[in-house]
C-alpha cells in the first residue's frame, strides 16, 4: 500500500480521538498507565468509554480501575510518577476534583518546587466537565480558574478533536503534572483527527479566524460558538479574529496580544462563570500591556455566577450561548 | 526475626544521631544562633531506629512535618538535611523546602508532607510503582495517631489493601493530634485496630522498645517485600517537646511528661545494650562521639552555607521556566 493513498486524517468524535491519543502513547512508553474508576473494560472502558479497549489491550496492570477514592487516585498517581511512571489519572467529573484538591494542589503542583526539582511529578489529570446535559450543579462546573491559581499546574483545554488527541500526548509527555478538561458536550462531535503521531505543544495558541475589528479570545467548546457569533457579525460587516488558547497555563500571551494590538478590541468568552473566571486574568493582562492602544475596555462573557441549574431552560440562561456572544461582540465595537 | 548485635548497634547509632541533632537543633534554637519552625521528635527515636536497619536506600519513605528522626534513620546527608532545614543553597531542596518538606531521593526519603495524613495516598504510588516494576522494593509511610482520622488515610488503607501493595502504614501514635488528647479525638483505643476494616494486619507495638520495634516492623518489611501486601503497624510513643517549638504543652499534664522522660528511650536502649552483655561501654561511647562529630560537621558545614539568590526564586516551579 503506497503511502500517498493513506488518509492524512481520520473523521472521530473527541472522545475516540482521546482513546486514541491514550492507547498511542501506551504503546510507545510503558510507563504511562491509567487509573481511575471505571476505566477498565471490565467496568465499561470508562464512563464516557474514553479508555475503552485499552485494558484489553495494555492489560489490567496499566490500566487500572479504582475505588471511588479521589484522593486515592490521584496520590497514587503522584507517587508512581515521581517512582518514574507516566499516570494519566481520571477524575470522572471536573466538580469531583474538589475532593482531591489536598493531592492536586498541595502535592502534585507543590512537589518539584518543594524539593528542588530533585523530583517531579509528570502526571495527567483528565477531567470530563461542563454543563449542557442537565446534569445539575455538581456534574456540570467548569472550575480551570481554581488550578490556573496554583503555580505549578499546567491546564489544558481542548476545543476539538484533532487538538484533544494532540494536546493530550503533550499532557502524557509533559514533566510537570497537566489538568486536561474534556468538555462533554464535545466528546460526541466528530471531527479530522491526524492518523499517528499528533503532538499539539503547549503554550501555542491557534488563529481559528481572522478579522480586523475585534479579538474574541476563547478555548474549548466555546471556540466553535465564537466562530458561529463570527459569521453572523461578518453578516452585518464586523470581523472579529478569534483565538483558540488550547491551554491557559502555559499562556500564549504574545499571540494574545499581537492580535489585540490590531484590532485594539478584544472580547473574552469561556464557559466558567464570569466572577473571577479566566477572562478576568485575561482582561488584566491585555489591559496591563496594551492600555494606550485599547479603544475600549476588555469584555468579559463567561456563565451566570449561579452553581449550574438542572432544568433545561435555566440551563441555556446559565450557559454564554452564540446570540450572548454576537451581543457582546457588538457591544465591544460599537462603543 | 531477633536483631542481631549488627542491628542493634545501628538503631543504637541512628537513635543516638537522631537524640543527639535534636538537643543541638533547640540548643541553637534556644540561643537565638537559628531561627526556624520546628517539630521536635525527641522521644521517637526507636521506630525510625529499626527501619535504619531493615531498609534499604532503594525502598522509600514518606513521612510528615515532625519528621526529622524519619529523615535521619532513611539516611538523609546531614550535612544537607541541617543546611535545608537553616534555609540554604546546598540544603536537600536547595532552602526551597525547608523542615516540613524535605526530599532525598538518593536514600529513598521521598516525600515530607505538611498536610496530616495527605502523605497515605502517595505511597501507594511508590508501593504501585514497585509492583508494576516488578522490584521487592517496600514503602514505608510515617504519620501520627491524629492522621489516622482524616479521609486520606481511609481511602489509602483501602487501596493499598485492594492492590496488596508493598506499603507499610506506621503510625507513630504519640498520643497526640497536635493538642487534643488520642481519646478526645479518636474512635478507637488501638489505631491498629482501624486495620481490620481493610482485612489487612493491624499491629500495635511498643514504639519505645527497640527489640519488639524491630522485630514488628521486619514482620511487616518482610510481608511486604514478598508480595503479601499492607500491614497497619502502631509504635505506641510520645513526643517530649509539645506539637511545635514553643507550645506551652498545657495539654499534656506534667506529671505524665516527666514519667514518659523519666523513661526515655535512648538512654534505657544504652542500659539494656550493655546490661545484656550486647556491647561494652566503650563501644557505645565510640558511637556517641561518631554521632556527635557527624553533627559538628554538619552545623558548621550547615551555619557556613551561603543562602539562596532572590534569583532563584521563580526557579523549579516547573521543569522549564514558564514566560
């Protein structure tokens, strides 16, 4: 079979795409193994089947279902990757990570600097996040702002499935530990996904849009609601560049404000809720560098500040959808 | 397993050097010449006495903020443990961590955690490490009684016995969770006794006498080296100092403080090695003056250090710089 007919790319949802990114980098470095409850295929390969297939494969040694113990998981995790061990730990909703937040926060972030980078801890933390599916207040948080505060922890949130697959080798592959947020009303979205090997760096943020009269900077999902709000404000003459951050620490902050600094308006939109959300690192740190040349104060656009509601309706209030984005788009040229 | 004369001269040296680092430590507290938190061991000697002399380097410990005679009994350079605990360039973690973080990978000291009981979870890592590796090597991971009633340690327990991890679970029950008497906080009489929700051995020994010390932890060393999995071990101890340097130790009534001192541990051991013919005064005073030289060496070396750059400050925070 020649390789020039192999397709360059294959069309996967997020979640096939984070299987594969998994199962490649298994089978390149025996030291990455994954624990977390459920994820075996004995218990269904993940509650999302994420990792299904891959305890068949890579055996039931390196992929590990646990009890549900937070704590235990990802402090296992810890040990075994300052022991050497590559872990990929799965937090089976973000909102449970509150549970492990003494491991993620006080161990984890804390350990290579504690000791003089005499050891680190290269570990991944893959949560499924983010409302939409009527899963109420404690299934549904977007909580990244909670780790980007803590120095030490990388954070990575991928907006589609090509970048999943690749960000998340670089998580793998990281020295330091990385928090990697799969939103779940992404999981299902197909999209081209590189066949092989696919490294997405850290730190590298991607133009999905160019335009001349505003920068929208987001990451995950909301990117794809930022590049819909797009075409409808191209309708009525107003283009907005939008960015794709792919991860919020390491912050690809010069391509922030490159952009910024030509269409000197930028709107920021991200799921979270607004009150301290990552916007508000963002909205400071374009201010701070670029405050003479700014035509008007950066916008925040995040969710309501309300845990998230069960009821449909309340839900869509709660969520920045498209027509909140075009709204705040507007807002931010027109002033 | 009986120590033999080999063993019972080392725990004699280990605890002797751990006596010995922490008279010098308030000494130089007291004085005014350092300045530092500090959580005195003295007192606990004997438990990390016996593991000095049935680990090797290549097995890990954790342990916690009052942890310096854990440090000393794995191994740690003393020359690098003082210079880390005096805040300099050329301590362990280059002043960066301090007494209640102190990591030594080159003898096995992993981790030395703040957070009581957080240090559970993460030897089970080491412990799971050491099975997929497929080596013999064991953990061991030291915390007090007040730690067996966080969330961390149920979790650990059960997991560790879930994955019979090579984990030894050594609970140094000094008889206090910083100043809250065990039974003012504690459901049970016997921490060990929390083993048998796990179905895993739970043992509780006296933590003060060496030869049931020892013989107690190379029963677990040993089930834990062959595969059999976790063992919960309780030295039963007490801490002479209070929680922290400068407690006023209200809550401990003096009359049981004195008793515990009157029975100290490291001169009894010194009493029962040459009442039982193991070793001649001169052999002990020979240990002793090696301890105490090591330890000259060592504050000198440690009051000498340069402190760290202001430069160094955004350094080891991650593997490479952020921008």
């Amino acid at each position: 079979m020649s390789t020039a007919t192999e397709p360059q790319t294959v069309m996967l949802p997020m979640v096939a795409a984070i299987n594969r990114a998994i199962d490649e980098a298994m089978t390149k470095d025996p030291r990455v193994i994954v624990l977390g409850e459920d994820v075996a295929d004995s218990e269904g390969g993940g509650v999302y089947k994420a990792t299904m297939g891959l305890s068949t494969t890579h055996g039931t040694d390196r992929v590990r279902s646990t009890p549900i113990s937070e704590q235990a998981i990802v402090g296992a995790a810890i040990g075994a990757a300052i022991a050497g061990f590559r872990p990929i730990a799965e937090i089976m909703m973000f909102d449970f990570i509150a549970v492990a937040m003494d491991q993620v926060c006080n161990h984890a972030a804390k350990l290579r600097y504690m000791s003089g980078s005499q050891t680190a801890v290269p570990i991944t933390i893959r949560c499924s996040a983010g409302a939409g599916m009527q899963f109420g207040a404690q299934h549904s948080d977007m909580l990244e702002a909670w780790l980007c505060h803590v120095p030490g922890l990388k954070v990575v949130i991928p907006s589609n499935p090509a970048d999943a697959k690749g960000l998340l080798t670089s998580c793998i592959f990281d020295e330091d530990p990385c928090v990697f947020v799969e939103q779940t009303m992404s999981y299902f979205l197909p999209g081209p996904v590189p066949v092989g090997e696919h490294v997405v760096p850290l730190g590298q943020a991607a133009v999905r849009r160019e335009g001349t009269d505003l920068t929208i900077v987001s990451y995950g999902r909301q990117v794809n609601d930022c590049l819909r709000a797009s075409d409808a404000l191209a309708q009525d003459g107003i283009e907005a560049e939008v960015l794709d951050l792919r991860s919020l620490v390491p912050l690809d902050l010069d391509r922030v404000l490159t952009s910024v600094a030509k269409t000197r308006r930028a709107l920021v939109v991200h799921e979270a809720v607004t009150r301290c959300g990552f916007g508000a690192e963002l909205s400071a740190q374009i201010t701070e560098h670029l405050f003479d040349s700014l035509a008007g104060p950066v916008a925040r656009l995040g969710a309501k500040n309300v845990p998230v509601p069960y009821s449909m309706p309340l839900e869509r209030a709660y969520l920045p959808g498209r027509a909140e984005i075009v709204d705040a788009a507007r807002r931010v040229v027109e002033r | 397993m009986t120590p033999d004369r080999v063993a019972l001269l080392g725990m004699f040296e280990t605890a002797t050097k751990i006596k010995q680092c922490d008279e010098r430590f308030r000494l130089l507290l007291a004085s005014g010449q350092i300045v530092c938190t500090y959580y005195s061991p003295r007192g606990q000697e004997i438990i990390p006495s016996a593991f000095s002399v049935l680990l090797r380097p290549d097995d890990y410990m954790v342990t916690t903020y009052r942890g310096l005679h854990d440090h000393i009994g794995k191994g740690v350079d003393l020359r690098g443990l003082w210079a880390e605990f005096l805040g300099k360039r050329s301590g362990t973690c280059k002043g960066k961590g301090g007494p209640m973080h102190v990591t030594d990978p080159t003898s096995g000291l992993m981790v030395t955690t703040g957070i009581v009981g957080s240090g559970l979870p993460i030897a089970n890592g080491f412990g799971l490490a050491a099975k997929l590796a497929g080596t013999d090597q064991v953990t061991v991971v030291n915390f007090g009684d007040g730690a067996s009633n966080i969330g961390a340690f149920h979790e650990a327990l059960n997991l560790a016995a879930v994955w019979k991890l090579p984990v030894i679970f050594m609970c140094q029950n000094n008889r206090y969770a910083e100043h809250t008497k065990l039974a003012d906080g504690t459901s049970v009489e016997r921490i060990a006794m929390r083993a048998a929700a796990y179905g895993i051995p739970g043992v509780t020994v006296d933590g003060n006498d060496p030869i049931a010390m020892y013989e107690a932890a190379a029963t677990a060393v040993r089930r834990a080296r062959s595969g059999e999995g976790p063992t919960l071990l309780e030295g039963i101890t007490y801490r002479f100092f209070g929680h922290i340097m400068g407690d006023d130790m209200k809550y401990q009534p003096a009359e049981e403080r004195q008793a515990a001192m009157d029975a100290d541990p490291v001169p009894a051991f010194r009493v029962w090695l040459l009442a039982e013919g193991v070793a001649e005064e001169v052999d002990l005073a020979e240990i002793e003056q090696r301890c105490d030289a090591a330890i000259d060496d060592a504050v000198a070396y440690a009051l000498a250090a340069e402190l760290p750059s202001p430069d160094e400050l955004e350094d080891d925070v991650y593997a490479e710089n952020l921008a």
